[in-house]
C-alpha cells in the first residue's frame, strides 16, 4: 500500500512538472508575440489606453521576471524532488491566483474578455489542486538526510 501511494504522488509529480513546464513555454511564447504586436503607450493619446497598456506591459515584465523562471525552476527542482523545486512550484502555482484575479476583474469590469484570460485561466484553475498537492507532498522534498532539510524550523545546542 504504502508504494501505491510513492507510486502515485510521483505520477502527479511528473504531471505537475509537465503543466509547469508548458505553463512556462506558453508565457514566454504568448509575451513575446504580445510585445512584438502591442504598440508603444506613448502611441496613443488616450490616457485610459495607456494605462491598460502599461498594465499590460507590467503583467508582460512580471512574468518574464517571476513566473517563467520559477516555473522552468519548479519544472527542474520538482523532477530531482529537490526543496528549491518544490518552493519555486509553490511560488509559481500561487502567483496565478493573485494575477489571474486582477486580470478577471479587469475584464469583468470592461466587459471583454482578454486572451491571456483566456489562455491562462486552466493553468489558474489547476494551479489550486496543484499548490494543495505540493503541500501535502512537502516531506517528500524537504526531508532529506543532508542537515538542516531534516529539521528545517529547529535548531540543535
């Protein structure tokens, strides 16, 4: 019973891994062609376009900075089961709900509906399971035979 169980936590591992590492190569993919079609702020005279393009822009940095790396790090760590993986998983998988919730209200409230909504609302859908799922699978990256792994809140005199 208890390799069933090491058995199937490491199959959603590899499934995780697998949504964190498409996850990563759609936002590199959909932000790239973003920036390569929107048109400069200062284009447009308009100060509420601005500001949404700034916003958007904004979000385009943010995830060139924060959620591509961690996501191709969650990918990498999460496959040697390493505690850094497991961490920047974590951090990636959460991150949506924050930004997919300014995102969704924002389109809520312009009526339009966004394709980055569009495009990454599954991965913030699955992002719930898969944080709770790394959560409850922490022992498996974070006890290891090497030091302070084992006793990560303690400290021995």
């Amino acid at each position: 019973m208890e390799n069933r169980l090491i058995y199937n936590r490491t199959t959603w591992i590899k499934v995780i891994v697998f949504i964190n590492g498409i996850a990563a190569i759609l936002h590199l993919f959909f932000w790239i062609t973003a920036f390569i079609k929107l048109p400069a702020i200062t284009s447009t005279k308009n100060v509420a376009d601005q500001i949404n393009l700034a916003t958007t822009y904004g979000f385009g940095i943010a995830d060139f900075l924060w959620s591509v790396p961690l996501l191709l790090i969650g990918s990498i760590g999460l496959w040697k089961k390493t505690g850094i993986g497991w961490l920047a998983a974590l951090l990636a998988n959460s991150m949506y709900w924050y930004s997919l919730t300014v995102v969704i209200i924002r389109d809520l409230l312009s009526d339009s509906i966004s394709p980055g909504t569009i495009l990454f609302l599954p991965f913030a859908l699955v992002s719930l399971w898969i944080s709770y799922f790394l959560w409850n699978s922490r022992s498996i990256f974070l006890n290891k035979e090497n030091g302070m792994d084992k006793y990560p809140l303690t400290r021995k005199n």
